[in-house]
C-alpha cells in the first residue's frame, strides 16, 4: 500500500504476513510530487506503521522504492531512507525491515509519468550499497514482464492507449 493515511496500516494489525509498504520517497515534498494523493506527512505515516507494528507478533516489514532515474535514487534519498527506516526499527523492538529497491517500469503514456525513466543498474547497487553501508538490509527486486508491456502498471496503460487509438480511428 502507498499508506493513504496513518489508520490504514491498523487493519493488518492482526495480519499473519509481511506488511509491506510502497513509500517511493521519504522527504515529503518529493514523496507528494510521486505520490500526488497523499495528503499525510511521512512522519505521520511512519507513526502509523511504527504503532501497527508494535501490535504484531510478526514484525517483519518491508519498505518499497520505486527507483526512479534523476528522481529519487541518488545517494541523498539512500541516506534520507536509511534515517527512515533506523526510526522505525528503534522505536519497534525485534523489527526487521526489508528495503526492496524496484527499478522503475517505463510505462509510457502521458502525463509527468512519461519523463520518468529506469536508472541504470550501476545506479541501482550504488543505492544498494549505500543503505547497506548505514545498516539497512536492501534487495533489489527484479522486474517481471517489462520486455512484454505486462509489468507493473503497463498493461492499464496499454490498453488506455489502444482504446484512445481507436477512438481516434473513428
């Protein structure tokens, strides 16, 4: 989940998985440029996971990073979300926080998505490296079906997309 608000996370409370949780940025002004919906602090949102968490027996987590070239993979954002995540696991003890670092799926289309690209993979390990240097465990999760326009995300688009270039046709 993107984390619509800080309650969100109190429904999982009682969940016998991983909470995991999508934050593509931790700064805010940069997170409501990515996240355009958002309409909470991240300290207000961490807040509500930290106080989520402390309810579970299971305290296994995961943080989510769309890595976005240019956008937030740079070694700043790594130290911004390592500080995050160090939060988190002092105020939750027993915590494990996994980061998954995702390269971004270029999906095309228009709008502010459409000057968004993947970063390179070296880019990629650098943040990886960087989050591991401060102590924060990080993988980076592979992208499925990106080079059939079925990842993340593309298959709505193309099929906005088509329906447009039929509409068009018409």
């Amino acid at each position: 989940t993107v984390a619509p608000n800080p309650e969100a996370f109190h429904e999982f409370k009682d969940s016998r998985c991983a909470l995991a949780w999508s934050v593509h940025a931790v700064r805010d002004e940069l997170r409501k440029q990515l996240v355009p919906t958002t309409k909470y602090t991240m300290d207000q949102l961490r807040q509500g996971f930290i106080d989520t968490l402390k309810q579970r027996s299971l305290r296994t987590a995961m943080i989510e990073i769309a890595l976005i070239d240019g956008v937030n993979d740079s070694i700043r954002e790594a130290d911004e979300l390592a500080a995050f995540v160090d939060e988190i696991t002092a105020q939750v003890p027993g915590c494990n926080i996994i980061c998954n670092l995702i390269p971004y799926n270029d999906i095309g289309g228009g709008g502010t998505a459409s000057s968004f690209r993947k970063p390179s993979m070296e880019r990629v390990m650098e943040f990886r490296k960087r989050l591991q240097e401060l102590g924060v465990y990080a993988a980076v999760r592979g992208t499925r079906g990106d080079d059939e326009s079925a990842a993340c995300g593309q298959l709505v688009t193309s099929r906005k997309q088509k329906k447009e270039e039929l509409g068009a046709a018409v």
